[in-house]
C-alpha cells in the first residue's frame, strides 16, 4: 500500500538541511550576545573607574575648600593652607583646634571628633592616596587606574605659581581606565 506524498514526513536530506540552517543561525545569535556581553562589560568598568576617580575628587575638592580652616583667626590664617605643592601631589594644613599652630598630629576639633591637621593627597603610580595625619597609619587609596595625572597650582589672576601663600586654585586633570579590560 502506497501513502499520499503530503503524508510521507521528510527525507533525511531534507532534515539534515534543516538543521545545518538551524545550527547557522543559531552561531549567529552566539556571536551577537558575546559581542553584547563583551561591549557590556567593557563599558561597565570605563563606568565603574571614572565614579571611583569622581568620588576621590569630589572628596579632595571638598577638603581644598576648607584648607587653611581657622576658627579664631580673622582674616588670612597664620599659616600656609596648602603647601608640599607638587605635579603629583599636595598637603592641606587646617587648624581644627584653633589654637593657631596647625599641627601633623590629631587634634580634637570643636565636635569632639579626633581629626587629623594634615592631610596629605599623592599620585604615585596609579594610585591616588590621602592620608590623614595623625589618623591614619599609612596613606589610603581613593583610587586606582589612573593613567595620567596633574595638579596646576594657580594664583588669584589664574596665573600658575609656586609659591605656596598664592595659591588659591587647585587644577586637577586625571585619565583613569579600568583595571581590568
């Protein structure tokens, strides 16, 4: 007894094609989501290192804009508020405990809270460190990745200078990538 052709299924030629097609297609979408995983990732880190650098800046700019924190004195403080100036790092001087000599101990400021008078930020490598005298036992990394780094000590006309008691800008232009690709 013979059946109608429509009621035969498929031959093996037929079904091996199919799934050459298949497996085809099926490397194809393989590929794109590695690709997409890969791009994912990769954008991810770039993310991930330019917060970290962001958040250590945002921490130096806060700090530089309370160098030279006096609470007795009136007018210009007695002391330098940054100085150490260099390409690669700075120190800011504050005096917590207003007694007018800052000093690379702690100190308890008004608060009640053990603060150090010193605090020392340094790129070294590719690392940007702070420490804060007195209170910490080594440097602490802020952050790492960190390509290229300079520091621009400006006076009040904008103009760079190396004098200590003129400073009253801090220019800071860090590259950073991910530490891993």
């Amino acid at each position: 007894m013979s059946l109608p052709r429509g009621d035969r299924g498929f031959t093996l030629a037929e079904l091996l094609v199919a799934c050459a097609v298949i497996a085809f297609v099926m490397a194809g979408l393989l590929i794109m989501l590695q690709t997409g995983q890969q791009s994912y990732l990769v954008g991810s880190n770039q993310v991930e290192a330019q917060q970290t650098v962001r958040v250590a800046i945002e921490r130096m700019i806060q700090e530089i804009r309370s160098a030279g924190y006096c609470p007795t004195c009136s007018g210009t403080p007695p002391f330098t508020a940054i100085s150490a100036q260099s390409a690669t790092g700075f120190t800011i001087q504050h005096d917590w405990d207003a007694d007018g000599v800052p000093v690379s101990t702690a100190v308890t400021d008004a608060n009640g809270t053990l603060r150090g008078e010193q605090i020392i930020y340094a790129i070294s490598g590719s690392s940007l460190t702070r420490r804060e005298m007195g209170v910490d036992a080594a440097a602490v990394t802020l952050a790492t990745g960190i390509t290229s780094a300079t520091l621009t000590y400006q006076d009040s006309a904008g103009v760079a200078t190396g004098t200590a008691a003129d400073i009253r800008t801090v220019v800071i232009a860090v590259t950073t990538q991910p530490q891993t690709q």
